[in-house]
C-alpha cells in the first residue's frame, strides 16, 4: 500500500459495485478451502449454485459462525406468503357443537411446558430418545392424565397454557430464534402442521370437560413460530364460544379467576425476584381484588418453587418453574442436564380458596 493510499477508505464506482453483486449471484468461491463452510451447507442441504452471499465470524469461543442468504431467500414474495397465511386465519374455522355445562367452582390450570416439536435425540447417544412422534404421544397422554386426575372436582373453567418452546426451531435452518443450530427431526413446516393439530386435540379433548382459555407465552426458541401458531389456533376456534385463544405478543400474561390471580411467563425474561412488584404494577385493580397470586414459569425443564410472603398477613405470590414431558438432547447430555423427571403438570385453583391441587403425569 502505498503511503498516499494508507488509512483512507477505498470508494467504489457504482459500475463496480453492480459487477460484484453480479459475480456473487453467480458464482461461490470458497477461499482458502474453508471446509467449514462446505460442511454447513452440507448440514443445512444447500446447493453452493444457490448461495448469493456469505458472512462468517468466530464467537468469543472461537467457534465459526455463518450468516448465508440464498437465491431462494431474495426471490421470496413475501406478500404472497403473507396472503396465504391470512386467507387461512380468516377462512378455516370449524364449527363445534354446543355443550351442556354444570356448574362449577374449580379452575384446571393445564400446562404441557417446553414440548419442543422438532426436538431429535438419538437412543445411543443419550439413552433419552425423543422424536416428533414421541413428543405427540407424550402431550396426548399427559393430557388425558391430566384430565383423569381432575375427575374428582366440578370444573368450571380450563387454563390451557400454550406456546413456551411448543416448536424446536424457529427457521429453515434449523436454528433457535438467536440462531443456536439444533438437532431436528423432520423438516420446519412439518413441526408447525404437527404442534397445530396437537394443540386443536388438546382443545377438542378439554373443551369436553369445560369451557376452554389458551393463552400464548412467547419464548425463546419459537419467537416468531410459535406466535404464528397460536394465531392459527385461534383462527380454528374462533367460531367456537366455550374456547378463546389470547395470542398476542406480551411477555407476561395474566389471567383471573375468583380471588386468584395468575401470571404466565417463559421464564426467560424478568428475573424471577421481579416478577411479584411486577405482577402488583401490571394489575394494580386485579391485584387489589385477588389474595391468592402465582406465576408459572418454563425453560428451565425442572421445578423450581419460591414463595413470597407480604406483610402480616401472609399474602403469598408463589412462582414455580415447570416440568417438560420433553427428552434430553445430545447437547444436554453432553452437559449433564440429565435424570430430571419428564412430565405434563396441572393444577386446581378453588374460586375463594386458591390452589387446591397439583396434577402430575409422569413418563
């Protein structure tokens, strides 16, 4: 470089700068054979003639990671995309016959947390398999055990909590919303048609029992699919009077019944010591009208239980991290994240008296 040229930035024509994008849509060169490259294109099945562009870096642990925009990616009309989802959010909805009701005075709080749809762990490797079939078979069957469990009480309402890493990826390339590659089973659009039928079978099956609220929590592997899901949720019962689907894109969800008060969250969001003064700033007029107050969290597969208590009188705000029915991938093996008891709880909330119950259905 010569000393005229050194520390001032090169300034390309707008001719050249068009000739570059050119030769990039073209063709892919992999300099300096970079067989990392080749072997995530190879992992994700993406033909080396479809790529137009390709950033790389390393993370703090020296691991490359790749940001690659194919052909397919640029040529997307997403209007069209877009239409479609809509024409079936609008369109497609079933009509339910109308259900004779007794009266009640029990809340059934359902929650199959972190289902992971998509989520692969091989036998061999983690002696934990888990698979898609696996993951439907489980929700089913904790669903009906939920429900057997509850036959005992007159069940006036059912809380079905739904979202919290219902879907395993978030993309076409199998990766979490932030981009963490995961191992999957099956292709994305197949998780999606799978956790939407699931979803309307566990609605079909609690609705029979009593009038059915699903609530949507966002979380952090299916942000934006999982939103999407619940949104075709309540597309399908939205003819339907016994079920609504609250489906918008809060962090915290809260949800009355009687003198209890009820927080959902991921449980990756605020940390959890802010979650009680949150819940009182949030819903000052349900605050004040409730004595029983909790927050059921996910993410973190395993229970976790803390009460606070409040003044004289005892008024506790209990948060509680929930189980998962779902398996433990190689990664998590790896780890040692292993041995936690695999589950789909539930509980009982009593209009006057609060939480009743707790419903566990073991695998």
């Amino acid at each position: 470089m010569t000393e005229k040229l050194k520390g001032k930035r090169l300034r390309l024509s707008a001719e050249e700068v068009e000739l570059i994008y050119e030769l990039r849509g073209e063709t892919l060169e992999n300099i300096n054979s970079n067989s990392a490259l080749d072997l995530h294109l190879l992992e994700r099945g993406i033909d080396k003639k479809d790529v137009v562009s390709v950033k790389h870096w390393q993370n703090m642990k020296g691991e490359l990671r790749f940001s690659i925009v194919t052909k397919e990616d640029i040529n997307i009309d997403h209007k069209s995309i877009f239409n479609k989802v809509n024409e079936l959010v609008t369109t497609h909805s079933p009509k339910y016959k109308k259900i004779k009701r007794k009266k009640g005075n029990h809340l059934l709080v359902i929650n199959p947390a972190d289902i992971h749809i998509g989520k692969y762990a091989d036998a061999l490797e983690t002696a934990d398999p888990y698979d898609i079939e696996t993951a439907v078979n489980r929700v089913t069957e904790g669903v009906e055990g939920i429900i057997q469990k509850a036959e005992g009480f007159d069940i006036e309402k059912i809380l079905f909590c739904i979202g919290n890493d219902v879907l395993h990826i978030d993309n076409v390339y199998n990766t979490t919303t932030k981009g963490t590659r995961q191992d999957v089973d099956g292709k994305w659009w197949q998780h999606y048609e799978v956790a939407l039928s699931l979803y309307v079978s566990c609605v079909e099956m609690l609705r029979m029992v009593a009038p059915v609220d699903c609530v949507h929590s966002m979380s952090n592997h299916d942000y934006q699919s999982g939103y999407h899901l619940a949104k075709s949720l309540q597309s399908w019962f939205r003819q339907t009077d016994d079920v609504s689907v609250e489906a918008n894109p809060s962090h915290r969800k809260y949800y009355k019944y009687g003198y209890n008060l009820i927080g959902l969250e991921h449980g990756d969001g605020a940390k959890m010591d802010r979650l009680p003064l949150l819940m009182a700033q949030e819903n000052p007029i349900e605050w004040s009208e409730t004595k029983y107050r909790y927050w059921y969290l996910h993410h973190l597969h395993h229970k976790v239980k803390h009460k606070w208590l409040d003044a004289k009188d005892y008024i506790g705000v209990t948060i509680e991290y929930l189980r998962s029915p779902s398996g433990s991938d190689s990664w998590h093996n790896r780890k040692g994240f292993v041995g936690v008891p695999k589950a789909v709880e539930g509980f009982i909330h009593e209009k006057e008296t609060g939480q009743v119950a707790r419903l566990v259905h073991y695998f």
